[in-house]
C-alpha cells in the first residue's frame, strides 16, 4: 500500500544545530503509527514537517508517493494532514461549532448559516461517539471534550492524516480510554493516525507500528506487538531502565505538617491529614478530585477555612510567603502559564521565589549567576546557553529549572503537582531519584500525581481524594492500584463500607462537576 | 532580558537596544545644523527642564507599565494637585506667613496627595479588580473636573510674594544646572536601579510578564501592583513641585495631555505596552526624543511647529513596529 505521508531522509537544521538526522518515515492509511522518544529527540521538529509548519532542510516530505513541498499548515490541510497541537488551539470563548467552522464557515448570501453548522458539528461529533451540544462554549466543556472538537474540527477539514501530539497527556485514565475507542475508529475508517504519547503502556495498546527518535536520529522501528514496554523506553534513552523508582526510605518520624478541616470552598471539604519528617506522600485521586485545590489552599494560593500547622506552629492563611518563610512551597502542575516566566531569562526564572536571599537593597546579580551554574550542575539543567529563556527549554529542563526554582528557598516541605506531566523517561528517573533524595535528607515531599505507576513506586504512603474529600489513606506494603482505585471510585477500603456517594460510573465526569 | 545570545539576530537586537539612542544622537545632529542656537546652554537647559515634568511622570509611568498596568490620570492629577497645592499655601500665609514654611508644607501637600491619588487608583486596580484603563480613566475625568471646580472654570494663582520667593524651585539651580534637571536626573538614575536592581523592579517585571506565575513565586502581587500606582502618584507629586513655580498658577488646562506624552516617552524607549519588560532609561531618551522634536520644530523654520504632534505620532508609531520586528525574530 502507498504510505498516504512519507518522509524521505528528512533532516533539519535550526541554525549550525541540526535536530533531525536522515528520517525516514511512512504512515499508512488506515494505521496507528506511534512515534515516541526522549524530549528534544526531534518529535515535534518531525510532526512540524509533516504538518506543514516547518519545511524540511534536507530530504523530501512525499504524499501519496509523490514529493510534496507544503508552503505553510494550510497547503497541508488541504492535502488533508492536520495536526492537532497539544495546547489545544480553540477560542474558548466562542462555541463549539464556531470553533469547528472557524476560518471556512458555511454562508448563506451574507449570513452565516448557523442551523447547517450546527446540524454538521452534530454529525461530526456524533461520528466519534461525542454526544456535545454544538452551542457550548468551548470554556464550559471539560478537557477531553475539547479533544474531541480538536478531532471533529479536523474531521470537518476531511483530515487523511491526523497527527496528533501527546493527546492524552492532560487525560485521566478514564478519558484515555474513550479517546483510544475513538481513535480505533477513525483507523478502522482508513485515516492515518500519527501519534505520539509519553505513556508507552498507551503506545502498546492502540498502535500498529512504533518508531523511535533518540538525538534526531531514528533507532527502531517495529510492529508494537514485537515490542514490550521495556524495549520501547530502553530503545528511547539508549540505557537499560531497570529500577525508574529509587528505593523507598523507613517513612517519617515526627510530624512536621499537620492540616486539619481545611475546606477550599467549591472545591475541597473538611480534609485533614499529616506529613511526617523525611516522608514521601503521595496524593492520588481523579483529575478534578479535589488534589491540587487542596494544596493551593494550604499554602494560601486559595481562599480557605481550617488549620494549617507547620512543626506545631499555626501558619498564616492565604499567604504565599509567610509559608515559604515557614518553610513550605507549592509546584505547581502547569509549568507554563503558573510555574515559568517563559519569555525571561534562566537566571531571573531561578531566584524569583528566594529573591529575598539574593537581595539587600540591590539584586545580587553575581550571586544569581552563581546560583544559575549550581543549579545548571546539580539538576541536569541541559540550556543550549545561559542567556536563553526559559520557553525555549524543553519540558523536561523547564521542569527541572522549576525543581531548582522550588529548591532555592530551602523549603522542609516540598508538595510537588504532577511531577513528572509530559516528560521522558529519563527525566522521570531523575526527578523520582531527586525526591527520594529530599526525603533521606530529612526534608518532607507530598507528591500530587495522576500517574499510578508513580504514586504506587514513590510514595511511603498515600492518600486518595475522591470528589473534594479525603476517602481514605494506604500505607506501605498495602499501596496498590486495586487499593487506591477503590478509594478514587469512592468504594471505601477494599471490604469495607463504602466511605461516600458511588461515582464509578461518572468518575469521567468529576472534572465538569466537581463536587461538593 | 539582555536576549543578545543566540546567533543570527544580534544585529537586529542591537538595533533594537539602540534604536532610541541612535535616533536621539541623530535628532542632536540634525538640531545642531539647522540652529546654531541649539547646542547653546540656554537651549539645552530650557529643553531639559520642561522635559523635567513629563520626564519624572514617565519615570514612574515606566513601573506601572512594565508591571502591565496604565495610567491615564496622571496629568489630570498634576493639575488637580496643583490647584490643591496652590490653595493650601494661599491659604496658609496668614498663619505662617510667605515664608519656606509655607513652601515646604505645600511641598508636603503636593506628594501627599500625589500619594493619595495614586493609592486610590491602585487600590481601585488591585483589590477592587477593575480594569486599569476603566479606572484611570474614570479618575483622569475626576481630577480634571475638581481642578476646573476648584478654579471655578478660570486659574488658581499663587500669592504673588510667595511665588517670587518660590520661583528658584525652577528657575535657579546649581553649578549652573537648573533643579528640574538635577531632579530629573535624580529620579532617573534612582529609577534605573530601582528597576534593574531591586527586587521590586524584578517583581514589576514578572508581574506584567505573568501574574500567575508571579503569584505562584510567593511575590506579594497586589501590593507590588499598588505600589506601581502610589510610586508614579509620587513622582507627580515631585513634578508638581518643579512646575508650580514655573508659571505659579493652575487650571483646567494645567498638563493636558500629559498622561499620553508620558506614555508615548515609556514605549518610544522600548518598554513593553502590554508589561513584562520596562527600562527606566529608555523611557528617559524617549523624553528627550518628544522634547528635542518639539524643540528642533520652533527653532527651523522649514516644518511648522504645529506639525510637532504629527511628527511625535510618527515616532511613537516607529517604536512600537521595531518592537514588532524584534518579536518576529524570535
């Protein structure tokens, strides 16, 4: 069968750097083709030629099996390739139909023909099995859904080819799975399917081929029922990954954090817990559960009513910087738009939390300085120079320059979102090893994730969050799926009574809804 | 900030750090040709201090600014405080008589109220939660009402003895530099290092970049924001003392259009409009751009002076499209 896209000993050059060596690539209609590597291994470089956003500086991108030079996306979308970003780009504040018509709307004379788009958005999304009213403001729906318009919007472009950048890297489990039945019947309707996902049990799951970029350069491509997990992720970092999670320490001895009844109204009810010294605990739950509200309204980023104590002493509420002063500090889970200014500089991104320790009356910019090549050396912070900014990190080194941020103010306590959302492999073992090393050295992390895998392998103990409460607390040899799962459906411990209302058929949904 | 790094794009960037010096360096040229006058000592000062008012205005401006806020009050609030200083020293003569006392106290008067009216916007912007543009311009139209009320739609004027004691404020100065200048200077280069140096500067900066993140990094973001509006309420209390003297009077067409020349002189020296990146120093060339242009049209006679606002639109526009083309270079 003639590969529908192709690319033909692609390289591409930024500058002296080249970040994609002689690709060749192929993807056939009716076919899930998984592209997966480290960050900066020149996976999205590669989507971008193909899409039409950037243009190969050697080689030949090739459609249908003939050489095609595209000016820009839109050449592309017209020979049917879109690419759907993984920040979504929809205008929120308009509707789900004008979204999906956005650029080409259907007139009649001079109006717009709003009952035909309409009739068509349905059409569109009933096609993928999203029952959405075609008036809702892209604002008022959930994630997923936004997903889905993205796929309609294409679909309406009568897409051949979709590719698709980390689709469910903001998705819950739940969510995963109905964006993958979708996927499997756009194959099933012959579209070719490029998809690239962090998440290799994913990968295995819905693709037919796996190609692997490592430096730019491709190392395997094979049918995924040839590989394993393992096999993908060591082909990926080049190095044998045995042991992603450090070993857990003894767990903590006295208390250092204590919360009680904190309610984040609209959002958390009635939650209490404890950290001790040198502990890692993990908080897990579905996405919308209530997790990083919780911690927000700890350390003041949200209004909140209760308790917070930090080593006895009650804690000011609603004040970021009386708990960094108290020693307690908030990562958060979106890097981009709370956690990095992107348009500044590496040094100015580092010492915005500690300033104070950098300052008297003036910034101490050699101190700074100082701290930028600490910081650089003792987080793996890769920067192609010193002065660039900070956006054009990859994610994974704009994590870590977050890590570094974090670490500057010499915090005991560190509640650490979603630590590891969009990055390789490689990375993640850096940042597991790194809390772990935090809790040996006596300080405390709280680790909020939505990756199981990972609270399973970090976490001394855990708790989960089931719709703004706390349902319930594993410890030690105990933290399992099985465990965890049934506290996040609300089922109560395993045998016990359950310990709220049941949600397990509309957990999917906690996000729009969340409660109380 | 200093985004010289990468290869490719120096030049272009280095236009951009200097563009607003080259075109002043050039304007000095062209001044220098047309006029024989223009490089004399008498000229230079009279530039320099009628720069003076809008140039500690824009100094502050540059803060609100960079911290992606605006300001449209502020020149209505220079004639308000005028008028509010001229009646309080008027009427403090019979107690204290025409004396310092009196010009020291309505000195106090001046940056008390430029404090007042700059806490009142900020407070309005920050903890109230209205628009910055809305708010200013609500109070722009207050001020500017008070002060033709208090005047009762014609000139508030200083005592006479008292403004000829108080005319020195403007008109003397030291070393033969006049004092608008000295305080101009002053305020500029305390400006730069507030803004470069300080971590209140940093603070502005993050603000206006992303006021989540800033937020998130434990910054004090309501506070930093109100105090952008209580600092540039200050400096037009400052500026408000260097000008009454000047003409000893106030009315309603005391610093029209001053907010928009203090803008205008805060992005010809390539702060960002919409915040994040501010340079005080910029905004001080930016100034001497406006006056020099102003100052260069009434020397020469081939341009009518009238055309002096056409031409400082040209500039402003200019400014803003080579900010563009540094951003397509990204």
């Amino acid at each position: 069968m003639t590969p529908v896209l192709a690319l033909s000993g692609v390289t591409r050059r930024f500058g002296p750097i080249a970040v994609l060596h002689g690709v060749d690539f192929d993807l056939r209609p009716g076919e899930v083709h998984a592209l997966i590597g480290e960050n900066g291994a020149g996976k999205s470089t590669m989507m971008k030629i193909m899409a039409g956003f950037l243009s190969p500086s050697e080689g030949t991108v090739m459609v249908d099996g003939a050489p095609a030079a595209f000016a820009d996306h839109r050449a592309a979308e017209d020979a049917g390739i879109v690419m759907i970003h993984q920040e979504f780009n929809l205008a929120a504040p308009l509707s789900v139909e004008e979204n999906i018509f956005l650029g080409r709307e259907m007139r009649r004379g001079p109006f717009l023909d709003r009952r035909a788009m309409q009739a068509e958005s349905r059409r569109l999304l009933e096609r993928l099995d999203c029952p959405l009213d075609p008036r809702r403001r892209i604002a008022d729906i959930s994630v997923p859904n936004r997903q889905m318009v993205e796929i309609a919007k294409a679909l309406g472009r009568s897409a051949r080819v979709l590719i698709m950048d980390e689709p469910t890297a903001v998705l819950t489990t739940r969510e995963t799975e109905t964006l993958l039945v979708q996927i499997d019947r756009l194959r099933a309707a012959g579209t070719a399917i490029l998809y690239t996902s962090h998440k290799l049990g994913e990968v295995k799951a819905i693709a037919d081929r796996v190609t692997v970029l490592r430096d730019g350069r491709k190392v395997l491509e094979a049918p995924a029922a040839d590989l394993t997990e393992d096999q993908m992720a060591e082909a990926m970092v080049g190095r044998d990954l045995t042991d992603l999670y450090p070993a857990k320490g003894p767990g903590g001895a006295d208390v250092v954090l204590s919360v009680s009844s904190l309610t984040v109204p609209g959002h958390v009810e009635d939650a209490s817990f404890t950290l001790k010294r040198g502990e890692v605990l993990g908080f897990a739950g579905l996405v919308g559960s209530g997790r990083t509200e919780l911690m927000e309204g700890v350390v003041g980023l949200r209004p909140s009513t209760g308790r917070v104590e930090i080593n006895g002493r009650a804690l000011k509420r609603g004040d970021v910087l009386a708990a960094r002063e108290a020693g307690l500090v908030y990562l958060t889970e979106d890097r981009k738009e709370k956690g990095l200014l992107l348009g500044k500089s590496l040094a100015e991104n580092l010492t915005l939390l500690a300033l104070d320790k950098f300052s008297g009356l003036t910034i101490d910019t050699k101190a700074e300085a100082t701290a930028l090549t600490d910081a650089i050396a003792e987080f793996d912070i890769r920067a192609k120079d010193r002065l660039m900014r900070a956006g054009n990190l990859s994610g994974g080194n704009q994590q870590k320059l977050l890590l570094a941020k974090t670490m500057l103010a010499e915090p005991d306590i560190v509640i650490i979102d979603e630590p590891t959302r969009g990055i390789d492999i490689g990375t993640k073992q850096q940042i597991y090893t790194f809390i772990r090393r935090l809790a040996d050295a006596g300080k405390s992390v709280i680790v909020i994730s939505s990756e199981m895998p990972e609270v399973i392998g970090l976490a001394d103990r855990v708790v989960v969050m089931q719709a703004g409460r706390i349902a319930g607390e594993v410890t030690g040899e105990a933290i399992g799926e099985a465990a965890i799962v049934r506290l996040a459906m609300g089922l109560g411990p395993a045998g016990g009574h359950p310990a709220g209302p049941v949600h397990t058929t509309k957990g999917g949904d906690l996000k729009e809804a969340p409660a109380p | 900030m200093n985004d010289t790094a990468s290869s490719g794009r120096t030049f272009r960037l280095d236009l951009h750090v200097l563009g607003p010096l080259l075109a002043l360096i050039a304007l000095v040229l062209i001044g220098a040709s047309i006029n024989d006058n223009f490089l004399s000592a008498g000229n230079i000062t009279n530039v320099l201090a009628r720069s003076a008012f809008i140039g500690i205005i824009a100094v502050g401006m540059t803060f609100v600014i960079t911290a992606g806020g605006i300001d449209l009050s502020v020149g209505s609030m220079a004639a308000f405080v005028a008028g509010v200083v001229i009646l309080t020293m008027n009427a403090l003569i019979p107690a204290l008589g025409v004396s310092w006392l009196t010009i020291v106290a309505g000195m106090l008067t001046a940056i008390a109220a430029g404090l007042l009216a700059g806490l009142l916007n900020g407070v309005l912007i920050a903890k109230v939660g209205i628009e910055a543009f809305i708010v200013t311009l609500g109070t722009m139209g207050i001020y500017r009402s008070l002060v033709t009320w208090l005047a009762d739609g014609g000139t508030l004027s200083l005592d006479y003895a008292l403004r000829t004691l108080y005319r020195p404020v403007y008109y003397g100065g030291i070393w033969g530099v006049a004092w608008p200048i000295i305080v101009f200077a002053l305020v500029a280069v305390i400006g730069e290092i507030v803004m470069r140096r300080t971590p209140f500067g940093r603070h502005c900066a993050a603000l206006g970049a992303n006021e989540q993140v800033a937020r998130y990094s434990a910054v004090k973001v309501d506070r930093t924001r109100i105090l952008t509006y209580v600092l540039l309420g200050f400096l037009v209390g400052i500026a408000v003392i260097m000008y009454v003297p000047r003409l000893g009077s106030a009315s309603a067409s005391t610093g029209v259009l001053w907010e928009l020349e203090a803008i205008a002189a805060v992005i010809i020296g390539g702060t960002v409009l919409k915040g994040g990146f501010g340079r005080v120093w910029g905004t001080v060339v930016g100034v001497l751009i406006l006056s020099l242009i102003d100052n260069i049209l009434n020397l020469a006679s081939m341009v009518s002076p009238y055309l002096n606002g056409a031409i400082q639109g040209v500039i402003v526009i200019l400014a803003v499209v080579l900010q563009r083309e540094k951003k397509a270079a990204d």
